[in-house]
C-alpha cells in the first residue's frame, strides 16, 4: 500500500507545478471567499483506489437534521488503512507550506485531530445548507483558517448536485458553483464571511469527498469573531432562516456560559 508521505510527495508535485496560476486564482477571490481548485491532483489509478476504499454508508454516521443530511467518517482506524494514508499527506509539512505559499497565510497548522474533518459522503437528496464554519479548534486555541475539500467519486458531473457552492456576494446573491469533480482539490478560507454550501445530490449515487482544514494562532480578518458553526436558509426560504437565526442564537449563547460546549463533540479521530 501507497505510504502517506509518497501521496504528499504527489500532492506536491501537483501543486508545485500550478503554483502561480492556483495563487491567482486564489488572490482574485480573497476579498470575498478566497479559494482555489487544482484538478487532476493525483494518478487516476490511485484516485480509483480512494474512491473503492471508502466505508458503505452503513457504516459512517448519519447527520440529519434541518440543517444538514450527510454521512460522515472520522475514526479512521475502523476503514480501510489507506484513507488514513491519504488524509495525512494532506498534512504533510512539504503540502501544508506551499498551500501556505499560494494562499498567502503563514504558520498553518493542520489538525491531526480530524476535528470536523475525515471523510464525508453524500448520497441522493442529501445536502449541506448555508453556513459558516465553526471559527476554532476543538479547544478553541487556534481559529479555522481553511478548508481542503479532495473529491474521488469518478464521472461526477455538474448535474448530478452535491456541489460546493461559495456565496462570495452575499446570501442574496446567486452563489459560485465549484463542480464536485473527481480528482478536484479546492482550498478555501473560512472566516465571518466564507458563506458556503453544498446543493441537494439529485442521482442516486454518493459524493465522496476527503476533508481537511487548516488553523493558525491569527484569523484571517481582523475582526472576526469566535462563533459556532452558523447556519442560514437559502434566499428562497424565509421561514427556515428565521429559524436558524433563532437556533444560532441559542447555540452562541451556550457556549459564552459553556467555553467548550455542553458535552465534547465526538467528530474527532481518537486515536
């Protein structure tokens, strides 16, 4: 089996070898979502190998909820041995520094904890409403500065849903739509403003998806402010938003009295 430090090496490559063109990129969007995508980021065969390693989803964790329907994975030590691989090189100290090269930010720390992160998949009418990312770690020591979103899930065209959508102008506005494509890379930040979502899966397929984010002792802009994973309706859906402003509400409140929650969010690697 591959090693994590020959992925990263690959990884690397890939990154080493677009670096002007994904820090463009990247710089056009900074003043709203700053992001990048890098297609083709891995040989086919072992994009093939991820994919076909992914747990069933009778064996992740169902969220579903008003906000949320999605599976995720996070104790890695249960699946098989290569998505830990493949998770870790995204960690490596050679990706980690040129991600911080073409985004611009120093000193990223990437999570070895898989707070949040892992593996996440999505299947028919499954989807992720508006939101921002909680603001901070697990201990709320570092403030959540990117997130890498690596798609495996072969012939994954735009019509099928399950895409990321960036909101760079706004909830009122008509949000970016980045193609969920197999062997797609994108980065992007994550602060008071990077509004982001995924659209409803409309084939009766699964999305695989293998997530990691990124920290740093500073946010991004000066002012942003701790906050918990927030979410908000779609410009379409009145009613929902107001309920989510009042559930946002509530959940802020309870973690100005409870710093770290009322109980320890299980999304994390224990290891």
């Amino acid at each position: 089996m591959i090693h994590r430090k020959e992925i990263a090496t690959l990884i690397s490559d890939k990154l080493t070898k677009e670096k002007e063109t994904l820090k463009a990129q990247f710089l056009k969007s900074e003043k709203e979502i700053g992001f990048f995508y890098v297609d083709e980021l891995l040989p086919e065969s072992l994009v093939l190998d991820i994919y076909k390693s992914f747990p069933k989803l009778s064996q992740t964790k169902q969220r579903k909820n008003i906000r949320e329907f999605k599976y995720i994975a996070y104790q890695m030590d249960k699946y098989n041995a290569l998505l830990e691989e493949v998770i870790y090189a995204f960690q490596d100290v050679k990706v980690v520094q040129l991600v911080s090269e073409i985004c611009g930010i120093e000193s990223l720390i990437p999570d070895e904890n898989l707070y949040a992160g892992g593996l996440s998949l999505m299947a028919k009418d499954n989807y992720l409403s508006p939101h921002l990312d909680n603001s901070h770690d697990k201990d709320r020591h570092l403030w959540r500065v990117l997130n890498l979103l690596f798609y495996v899930t072969p012939n994954w065209e735009l019509d099928n849903g399950g895409n990321l959508e960036l909101w760079n102008n706004g909830l009122k506005n008509e949000p970016i739509v980045v193609q969920s494509k197999c062997n797609r890379l994108v980065v992007m930040a994550t602060h008071d403003k990077s509004w982001h979502s995924v659209n409803k899966v409309l084939k009766d397929d699964v999305r695989r998806c293998v997530s990691n984010y990124y920290f740093s002792e500073k946010s991004l802009l000066q002012d942003d402010n701790f906050h918990v994973t927030t979410f908000r309706g779609r410009p379409s859906q009145k009613v929902k938003d107001i309920f989510f402003r009042l559930d946002n509400n509530l959940r802020t409140a309870v973690r100005k009295v409870f710093e770290k929650g009322i109980r320890e969010n299980p999304h994390q690697y224990k290891k």
